[in-house]
C-alpha cells in the first residue's frame, strides 16, 4: 500500500489537494501587483522575500466561480517549487489551506481518460469523515478532488510560448 502526502486546500467552498511533492510553503494572502497584459489567469506578481513569485488565480484555469464570500484577506498562496514551473518562482491563489495529509491507495477513485484530462484531475479522495453525508453503504465519506497541477502548469507554459 502505497502512502501519499497532499495539501488539502478549498476553492469555492469546495475541496480540492495537490501533491505536497510540488509544494515549497504556503503564505499568507499579500497584496498582488498586477501585470499589464497577462493572460486572465495570471493574477500579478508578488514580491516573496526578495524573490518575485507570478501569482496564478486557479478559478480562471479551472473555469471554477470567483468566491464571494471569503474576504481577501483569509486566502491563501501555495507557493510550489521552482521546478514545477519550469524553474520560476510561482504560486497559486486558494482560499483556504486545510490540512497535509497521508492517503492510500484505497482512498484514491483515480480518474483515465479524456475528461479527467481536460479537467486537470487525477483522482477523487475519499476520507472518513463523520461529518460528511452518508453514502449507500452507511459510510461518512468526504470527497476530494486531487488535481493535476503539474499539469496545469505544463499548458500554461505550452501556451505562452505558442
């Protein structure tokens, strides 16, 4: 059984995790310089200990809605490792950070095909949670779905450098 370590995190009052392998530290929301031009999904640029770090805003990527009622100020940037993104320094809005956690395999619906493509995902997480609905077995299951931010990056730079 395999053991695989994820940053929980929430967009749109949904949850949603990457590999903690991509992750280098999670910051608090600073305030982001805007860059003139920048595709729709580039929110700015911020200034992280000397370092300038491009900031992505996922909902864009993700076709996901903007988040009305979480105030600015309680979001949070997963800054990922340079390697990720080509060697830049990079990070992407969420709303909340939730937890690091240790899945198994059997905890994993892994998603092939098409569609989990297009949606950049990987795989649902399926965690024990008491206050999550029932599902037809009886069990409390909560769901996570575990996105491919490795490859959302990849495309975002395919298509700056089309």
């Amino acid at each position: 059984m395999t053991v695989i370590d994820i940053v929980e995190f929430e967009i749109g009052n949904e949850r949603y995790a990457l590999d903690i392998t991509l992750t280098r530290e999670i910051v608090e929301m600073v305030p982001i310089t805007p860059v003139p031009r920048a595709p729709a999904h580039i929110a700015g640029i911020i200034n992280l200990r000397g370092e300038i770090t491009n900031i992505i805003n996922l909902n864009k990527i993700l076709d996901l809605p903007e988040t009305s009622n979480k105030n600015r100020e309680d979001q949070k940037i997963i800054v990922l490792v340079p390697e990720a993104a080509e060697g830049s320094n990079t990070g992407i809005i969420v709303d909340d950070v939730h937890a690091v956690l240790q899945i198994t395999d059997d905890e994993i619906d892994s998603m092939k095909g098409p569609l989990s493509n297009e949606a950049y995902v990987k795989g649902v997480i399926k965690i024990d949670d008491k206050e999550a609905s029932e599902t037809e077995t009886g069990e409390k299951k909560r769901l996570i779905v575990w996105l491919d931010v490795g490859q959302v990056l990849i495309d975002i730079l395919a298509s700056t450098k089309a």
